[in-house]
C-alpha cells in the first residue's frame, strides 16, 4: 500500500511540475516562434536562410550544454533528496568556475575558426559567425544556473529566466532587424537576452549557497558528464547537420525555405519537451530511492506520442494554411516539407524522451545507436542532395532508425517486462 501511494504521489508529482512546464513552454515556445516567424517576414528567404544556418550552430552548442544540465541536475536532485546542501554548493561553483575558464579558451579557437567556417557554410558575415560564438559562450553558463535551479526542484524560477531571455530576444531583434541591422541585429538580441536573465537566474540560488562547503569526489561525475556531452552533441546533430549542409549544397533562398520548414516541424518537438524539465530529475530521485521508474516513463512516453500524434496529422492536413499564417507566400516552396519534417520531429521527440531516461537511469550504451544514425545521415546527404525533400527524407528515415534502436534497447522498459 505504501508503495501504491507513493507511485501515485511521484505520478501526481511529474504532473504538476509538467503543468508549470507547459504553461511557460506554450509562452516561451509561442515567443521562440514570433521571432522566428517574424525574422523570416522582415529578412526574407535569402536572409533568413543566413539566419537559420547559424542558428543550427546555436543548436549544437544549446543541445550538447545539456550536458551541463542533466550533469548538475541528476547530482543536485541526489544530494537534495539527502538534504547534503553543502555539497550542492560545492558542485555548483566548481561547474561554474570551470565552465567559465573552458568556455572562454573555446570561444578563442571558435572565432579562430571563424573565416573557415564562413567559407564552408558560404557567408561574408564574419561578425555573425562572431556573434553566435558569444552567444554560445553565454548559454553554456546560463545552463550551470538552469541545471542547479532544475535538480532543486525549483522549475517556476527555471522556466522564468527561459521566460525572461525568449522575451528581450522577441522584442529586441523586432527593433535591431527593423533598424537595418538584418542578421546581426537578430543574433545581438539573443545576446542581450541571455545577458539579462542571467541576473534572474541568480536570485533564487542566493540562500540554497549560503552554506558551507563539502568538498566531493567529482571522478564520477566528470566521467558521466563526459559520456552526456557526447549523446547530447550527437542528438542535435540529427536536426542540425541537414541545415548546414543544405546551406553548403543550395542558395541562401533554398537554405532559407528549408529552414523555415524545419523551424515548422520544430513545433512538434518543443510542444512535448515540457515534459522532459521535471521528467528527468523525478526518474533520478526514484532511483535514488530505490523506487520504479519504468511506470513514469511508460506514462510520459505515452503523452508525448499522443500530443506529436495530433500535431503530425495537422501538418499533413493543413501544411498550405500553417505555411502562410506562420512565414507568408514567399515560403510556399516548403509545402512539401512541412509534413515530412512534421513526423520526422515527432519521432525526435520520442527519441528524447528515451535518451533522457537512458540518462536518468545511467543506461548508457544507447551511445552506438546515435553514432551509426548520425553517421548514415551525413553520409547519405553528402551522396544524394539533389532536392530539399531527398534531404528531409534521409533525416526522417534516421530518426526512424534511431527510434526503432531505443525501443530493442528498453524493450523491457516499454513492455513492462
């Protein structure tokens, strides 16, 4: 019987914090999609096609500081669930500190790498590419304070400085690119916005880091943070090396009309990620308890599905009337895509809700399926890209792959064996 409760309680529980996900998600994710939407009206395809390919940098660099997060978070949900505040504080500025020190020996080499990246992705803007080093920079330290405020638990102030950032982004880059500063002002507005929520960010760790410190093995954890960096870097790699090498293989226009429809297909995937937040920290404190974790997962799993579901059968439906209400007749060349990118973004989604479980739950051999998918993947696009859809398709038979991959491997998991 007390089992049975306290199954009920963590179910309750992920249900509660998934509706505080949700509420910020839809705002965050509606304003995320007013600067995308309104960039590609005020640049154009050619421009925003400029845009897109070096927001799939930003991508890369966002996705893989998971590792930051889910690191932080998993040690800071285990040592919060046995009341060691001392260690929590240990850890956090130890991260920070290092992230700092490496972050800015990285920004180095990245605007090193500058003109060699302008050339490969075919850009002049130099100080673009400049610009999404910085804000790389900037989100790999945001991400020590969203891990911790994640692993304590605090998911309204989490989602607040999420909240914060996708607001001064909005309304600067609507200012910056209507001003004539095209693509740098929309980069800068990131910047700035991930400047200002780090302030907010800071305030609610104020009184869990006043304490002493106790001083902790971190072997374990650097091993595992190791380990989360690469599974993160190959997992955004399968939405994001498509948008750089059609920005190689095609015209800006091209990249442009591909990128709008991936941004598109994105809706999908941002629209269920709100149960990932509190997802991940709840499966490591019922492992550290030593409770089950198989009935969370199954159920988050199962509402992801259903939401995607619907979300694809809309994009198949209606892609002419989503085209034009988010991006203008000027993108009508994605009609073809937006379903495709559609399904292929719902199995992403369920791919992340299996890594995040893999991850939780420290299943970590799940490393062999990214691997050969990414590699299929570039390899087949390098051979055969000679229509946008050929592309999307490769992307989609991937995430196909890869998603077929996770279920033999938690086939126990998903079956409740």
């Amino acid at each position: 019987m007390k089992s049975l409760n306290s199954s009920k309680k963590n179910h309750e529980s992920i249900l509660n914090a998934s509706i505080i996900f949700f509420v910020f998600v839809v705002v965050i994710s509606l304003m995320n999609y007013l600067y995308q939407v309104f960039m590609g009206r005020m640049l154009g395809p050619v421009d925003y096609g400029i845009l897109g390919s070096l927001f799939a940098i930003i991508y890369i660099v966002n996705f893989s500081s998971n590792t930051f997060i889910f690191v932080i978070s998993k040690n800071i949900a285990r040592y919060k669930a046995k009341n060691q505040k001392s260690k929590i504080k240990f850890l956090f500025k130890k991260l920070l500190s290092e992230v700092v020190i490496l972050g800015l020996f990285l920004l180095i080499i990245f605007i090193f790498l500058t003109p060699y990246i302008a050339r490969f992705m075919k850009l002049d803007n130099y100080f673009g590419i400049t610009l999404v080093g910085l804000i790389a920079y900037l989100s790999l330290i945001s991400v020590v304070f969203t891990g911790a405020l994640n692993g304590l638990q605090k998911f309204i102030w989490q989602n607040l400085v999420y909240f914060i950032s996708s607001l001064f982004k909005l309304l600067l880059a609507m200012i910056l690119v209507f001003f004539g500063f095209k693509t740098n002002g929309a980069l800068g507005a990131i910047l700035i916005g991930i400047l200002i929520s780090l302030f907010f960010a800071y305030i609610p760790l104020r009184k869990e880091l006043k304490t002493k410190e106790e001083k902790i093995d971190s072997f374990e954890i650097y091993h595992y943070a190791i380990f989360v960096f690469i599974a993160s870097l190959l997992f955004v790699f399968i939405i994001t090396l498509d948008q750089i090498l059609v920005k190689h293989f095609f015209s800006s226009e091209y990249a442009g009309i591909y990128a709008a429809a991936g941004m598109i297909g994105k809706i999908i995937f941002f629209s269920t990620s709100f149960f990932i937040g509190p997802f991940f920290p709840k499966i490591v404190s019922l492992k550290s308890a030593g409770m089950n974790t198989t009935k969370l997962f199954r159920n988050v799993l199962f509402y992801v599905f259903i939401i995607a579901s619907f979300e694809i059968l809309a994009f198949f439906l209606f892609p002419n009337v989503i085209i034009n209400l988010l991006y203008g007749k000027n993108y009508t060349g994605a009609l073809n895509l937006v379903g495709i990118f559609g399904l292929s973004l719902g199995i992403f989604s369920l791919i992340q809700v299996f890594m995040t479980y893999d991850l939780a739950v420290e299943k970590l051999k799940f490393i062999y399926i990214f691997i050969i998918g990414v590699l299929f993947e570039v390899i087949t696009i390098i051979f055969i890209h000679n229509t946008l859809i050929e592309i999307a398709k490769i992307v989609l038979a991937t995430n196909l792959f890869i998603l077929a991959g996770f279920i033999l491997y938690n086939h126990k998991e998903v079956l409740n064996l």
